[in-house]
C-alpha cells in the first residue's frame, strides 16, 4: 500500500513503513494518563515497539510486550468480535504488558496526582526569639531561600522575589528557576502571617497545589524550633515526572539550605 509516495505494510494491528523505520499508525493500547509508566519511556510513545527493546521482547498482535520463547508468543484472548477487549487479560499467558493499571493510585505513575507531605524541621540554640527569628525571614525571604543546586547534573538557580511590602497577606512572591540559560516562573501567594508563622498558597503553574507554612517556635533553654510543612499533590502527571526524575530531591535541598540559613542567623545576636 502506498501512503504519500511511502510504502507502508499492514503488521497485524498497525501499519509499518520501511522507509522510515517506524510504525505509521500508533499501538492500539491505550497509553494515558492511567497508562503510562514513569519509570518506562518507552510507554509514552504508541509508536515504539515493544518499549524499544527488541532484543529481548517481541509484539506479534501490537497489543503486548511479550517476552521471546516457547509459549510466550500467542495472545491467550486474541480481539475480535468474541472479545473485543483483550485488556483485562493483560499479564496471563506469560504476557508482560508495557503498563499495568496502577493499584495505588497515590503512588507515581497512577491516575492520581502524587501526593506531597512533607516535613522539614530542626531544633537549634537561638540567640534570638521565635518572633526574631521570624521577622528576619519576613523582611529578608531571598537571604534565606535562594538557591543554586544540581539538579540531574545540571546547575539550577531558585530565587525568590518578594514585593516591596514583603510577607504579608495577599503578596504575591515570584519564584524565577534557571537552569542552562533557560528561564522559568512559579508563583505563591502568602495567604497568612503573623509574627510566629505564614504560609503560601501555590498558584496556577506550579508544580505543586499546595500550602507551604513556615513557623518558628520557642524550646526554651535558649533552643528554637522551626519547621516548613508542605502538604497538597503534584500539579499534574507531567510535573510528577519531575518530582520522580529528581525533582523532589532539588525540592528537599532548597527547603534544608533554608534550614541551614535559619541556624546561622540563630547564631547573630
């Protein structure tokens, strides 16, 4: 069959092209967003076969990753009008399909979005007083929460830009991220405040939707406590992707430099 001067070849399921080395039509399984397994690439394209790795896996009907072997190549519920959906039979027979519905929908690679709760927190003399402490934080945000990291091998600058009335309700913090010259924002909106605590709300675009609160917190014996609580879900599967690929360490190195920032201004009297 000639497709736009392209020979194309009919593979059981989907058509293949020769002259392009690659399948013209997608697989017939459904990747999506409770399809697509995070920790295998290759089950993001419907055009790749077998999640790239023929040498170890054939496809004979376009609907399995099949392992090579006796009795591992044949469909047990091959479709047609006696069972138009094979799916369900997916991993009997000696199948390995490219992606299993997750059975945790909280974890990674579900249809859910991920959950974030997360907690950072440490315990350190103080020479100054929770309040103290806190109106530092407020009126100088960037000192303690700018950052430049690895993130996947690769330098990453965060920087955080408050408005001239600094960390108050209704303040919209701008949060630029570099990283190879290429520049990105996120936002947060502080949502309260007070001289122990405040908390931001994400807004549309970042990765997560969620509530970051910061507070600081008297031990006595001249200790001060302070904790940042993260608590919501990753934004969206793509943004899940980020966290799973290192994201979330970046995240929790950003949040510790905060932390370290906050013991040494303990330090100043």
């Amino acid at each position: 069959m000639m497709v736009g001067q392209r020979a194309i070849d009919y593979a059981n399921q989907r058509y293949y092209t020769a002259t392009a080395g690659r399948f013209w039509t997608p697989d017939p399984y459904q990747a999506g967003p409770d399809g697509w397994d995070l920790s295998e690439p290759g089950s993001w394209n419907r055009y790749a076969y077998v999640g790239g790795d023929p040498i170890n896996y054939d496809d004979p009907e376009g609907l399995f990753r099949s392992a090579h072997g006796p009795g591992l190549t044949n469909n047990p519920n091959p479709p047609g009008p006696a069972n138009p959906n094979p799916f369900p039979s997916r991993g009997t027979g000696g199948k390995e399909p490219i992606k299993q519905p997750n059975p945790d929908p909280g974890r990674i690679g579900g249809g859910a979005k991920t959950p974030i709760d997360k907690s950072y927190n440490i315990d350190t003399q103080c020479q100054k007083s929770a309040s103290g402490v806190m109106s530092d934080v407020e009126n100088n945000f960037a000192s303690f929460g700018n950052y430049t990291g690895s993130f996947d091998g690769l330098s990453t600058t965060l920087t955080f830009d408050v408005p001239s009335g600094g960390i108050s309700p209704g303040a919209v913090v701008q949060i630029p991220h570099s990283t190879l010259g290429i520049t990105l924002n996120d936002s947060v909106t502080v949502t309260q405040a007070d001289s122990t605590s405040f908390t931001f709300t994400t807004n549309p675009g970042h990765p997560l939707n969620a509530t970051i609160s910061f507070t600081a917190q008297g031990m006595g014996n001249g200790f001060l406590g302070f904790t940042i609580k993260i608590d919501g879900t990753v934004s969206n599967i793509l943004w899940s992707a980020f966290f799973a690929a290192g994201g979330s360490a970046f995240e929790d190195n950003v949040w510790n430099h905060f932390l370290d920032q906050i013991t040494a201004d303990c330090a100043k009297p």
